[in-house]
C-alpha cells in the first residue's frame, strides 16, 4: 500500500519540527540537518568529513533529544577494543551466571568520533550493528533497539596516525557530507550566546521514539515509478564505466539512493519520487562509494565531481514517461 497525499503532508510538517528544533542548536544549517534526519528516516547512517569544532557532537545530541532517545559518543583511538563499543560479558561470582554489559553502541543515536583512529579490527565491530540493528556476544544476539543511527566523523586534514576505512565499512554509510563552519550571521549569533556552552542547549522532544520508527516505516511506502528506477540504474551504471573510476557504485548504493530518495521525497509533503529527488542526493549517498582511479586523483578529479558529471551526461526521465 503507497502513502496517501495526505500522510506525506503530515510527514513533512513532523519532519520540519525535527529540523527546526535542532536548527535552534546548530544555527543556519538547515541542509546538513535535513540530510541527517533523511538518513535517520531511511534508517541509514552518516558520516562526516569535517574539522573539529564544527559542531557534530552537538548535531547528535540535540537530535537525539528531538525524537526522545538516547545519546552516546565514543571517542575511536589506537587502543579502543570492540567491546568498548559492543559491551561485554561479565562473569558474576554471586549468581554463577554470565551477565551482558552493554557499551555505548546501545542507544539511539550513538556518534563515533574520529572513526579512522580506531584498528581496522574496532572499526568492524560497527558492521554487524549498522546493517541488523543487533550485536552478538559470545554466540547470543542483543538488539540494540529503535531508532538508531551512527554519526561517524573522521577529520579529512590530519591523517597521521589514522586507518583508512575499507569499502565495506564506507558502504555502510547511507550517507557522507559535512557541516562546515557557519556564515557571518549565524557565527554572529552564536558569538552572541557564548555565557553558555554547548552542551548546555536541551532540545525539546519533538516526537516519541515510536512515532520515528512510524514515519520510516510510512517513508518506505513512497510511490516509485519504474522509470526512476530506471534512471537510478543508468546513474549508478554510469559511475561503473567512467575512466576515472576504479570501483564504481554497489548495487547496496542503488538501493541507497532509492530508500533515501523515497524520504525526501515524503519530507517535500510528495508521496511519490521524481529525479529532483534523486539528484539532491546523488552527491551524499553516491560520492564515497566510489573509488578513483589514481592517475584520476593526481589530476585532481573528486568523486563529487564526477557525480556532478554523470548527473549532467545521464538524461533524467521526462514528465511523460514517469506518467
């Protein structure tokens, strides 16, 4: 059953309280925040390239508290181990039972700072949970429940140190993009309000955990016509063939696109996709699946780039053959 025109109005008007609330902490950085809700929404997870201080600690935090959840952050180093992360089992000596200790990967929004300082082997503790939602311990399974999200962040400047993420892991991500530092107005009001620090900020719950899982499910039942499938085949298609590229998109990047695109479609108040949808997101869903060629990289080619490219030489669907 498709969403109703009705449903996707009152998906866009729940999701612009989301943003706005958390717009109150992150100032004038509306895209960023629509983009992580999107990825939330689709129940997907994000990754930002970005230098400190830009505000991606407060980002998880305030959405968390938006939608009622809990918030962690792991600080990823050379000598953090999976169970920092997963939890443990501990033995307990009064009852003769082994006994789960969850880690912080048990709530709803949980950010993984500087992911790429972690061992590729803590970096993969991250797989299993980001893709079934659960975590396995000696051989038993815990969900970690609904909503969740990661938010990993590794800094694109300082790379000493740091372990590049390999593919699978990347292509956990639904998304990639980064905050950036704030325009002149925004950095003005938040010299403004400088008595108080940032953690300091408490969003006011916007929607009960229940009522996000609601809307990703409704998200999911967003009309598709088969000519958007089609023009999503042709893009990723496209990425496989160019020269630059050494790698191309996954077909777990087509369906990516599809799922995420479903939800901006749904957050525009439209139970149906069109390709403005999918071009908005070419970009954060697509780029880092790529890999370039490295005569392509020495030349300067960017993987943004060359989505920018095949979005202009792939001719979307016209009106009358979506109809």
């Amino acid at each position: 059953m498709s969403m109703t025109p009705e449903q996707a109005t009152g998906f866009a008007a729940s999701l612009d309280r989301l943003v706005g609330a958390v717009e109150e902490v992150l100032l004038g950085k509306n895209r960023i925040v629509r983009l992580a809700f999107t990825a939330l929404l689709s129940e997907g997870h994000l990754l930002l390239e970005d230098v400190p201080g830009t505000g991606k600690t407060s980002l998880a935090r305030a959405m968390a508290q938006s939608v009622s959840g809990a918030s962690n952050r792991v600080q990823f180093t050379p000598d953090l181990l999976p169970g920092d992360i997963t939890g443990v089992t501990v033995y307990d000596q009064g009852t003769g039972r082994f006994s789960f200790h969850p880690g912080p990967v048990f709530a709803n929004i949980v950010l993984a700072d500087e992911i790429n300082r972690a061992s590729p082997k803590t970096q993969s503790a991250l797989l299993e949970v980001m893709e079934e939602g659960q975590v396995t311990i000696d051989g038993q399974t815990h969900p970690v429940g609904h909503p969740f999200m990661v938010i990993a962040t590794q800094n694109p400047i300082e790379q000493a140190g740091t372990y590049r993420l390999p593919e699978a892991q990347l292509d956990r991500f639904l998304m990639r993009s980064s905050i950036g530092y704030p325009d002149h107005a925004s950095t003005i009001r938040i010299l403004e309000g400088a008595e108080h620090r940032a953690h300091e900020h408490v969003v006011e719950p916007q929607l009960a955990p229940e009522e996000v899982v609601e809307m990703a499910a409704l998200a999911r039942r967003v009309f598709v016509d088969p000519t958007i499938h089609d023009y999503v085949s042709r893009l990723v298609e496209a990425t496989r063939t160019a020269r630059e590229v050494r790698l191309g998109v996954s077909v777990r990047g087509a369906l990516s696109l599809i799922r995420a695109a479903k939800t901006h479609a749904a957050g525009r108040g439209r139970h149906y996709v069109v390709p403005d949808d999918v071009k908005a997101l070419a970009e954060p869903v697509l780029a880092h699946r790529l890999i370039l060629d490295a005569e392509a990289e020495f030349d300067g080619v960017t993987a943004s780039n060359l989505i920018s490219q095949v979005l202009i030489e792939t001719p979307p669907p016209s009106a009358r053959q979506a109809g």
